[in-house]
C-alpha cells in the first residue's frame, strides 16, 4: 500500500477532520472487524465523528492515558529525528520522508 500523510494549513475543525480526513482516507481503511485507536483529541471525540463510527463495523478503542497509546509509541522514535527544525518547511520534509520511511504495517 502506498503511505501518505496529510498536512493541515489550517485549523482542524470536527467537519475538517470528518470530510477532509476520516471519511475519504480513514473510512476506505475499515474492513471486517477493524480497530480504530484514537487519542481523546476533540475531533475525534466530538459527536459527529462518532457518528461516522457507527455506521461502520468498527470497534472505537480510546486510550485515556498517552503512556499506552500505540500513537505515542510510533511518535517516540520518530519524534527525536524530527524536532528543532530551523524552518517549517524542514519540518514539513522531515515528516514526509519519515513518513514514507514507515514499513505499512506501522502505518496500515
């Protein structure tokens, strides 16, 4: 599978983060019994996202605590190799190509 990541330029609303993010990229990605881990940032706990959610067969995991969020786990060694960038866009380059970096089944 090919990795992507996205890139905001603006404020991530709950209506950015469902049409812009979760229904064209995240939802294609739930088949039979999938998982989905999110962290208790708003977007993803907000009423309309777990709408979304519940027209699918998918098992919403939320993680109360970030020291047992797989998330955190994937950002700690990404995170030394990306941080105290001079610019925004060496930040931007950096996280692309850790992200294409990435073997799928870390990123699928």
């Amino acid at each position: 599978m090919s990795q992507s990541y996205l890139q905001c330029t603006v404020a991530l609303t709950v209506q950015r983060y469902v049409h812009n993010i979760f229904q064209p990229h995240v939802l294609p990605l739930f088949v039979g019994g999938a998982i989905f881990q999110q962290n208790n940032v708003r977007p993803h706990i907000e009423r309309v996202s777990q709408k979304c959610l519940h027209f699918t067969s998918t098992f919403t995991c939320s993680i109360p605590l970030s020291d047992l969020s797989p998330l955190e786990h994937l950002w700690d060694p990404l995170g030394g190799q990306v941080r105290q960038p001079t610019s925004l866009s060496e930040l931007k380059a950096n996280c692309g190509t850790r992200c294409h970096s990435m073997p799928d089944c870390i990123t699928v």
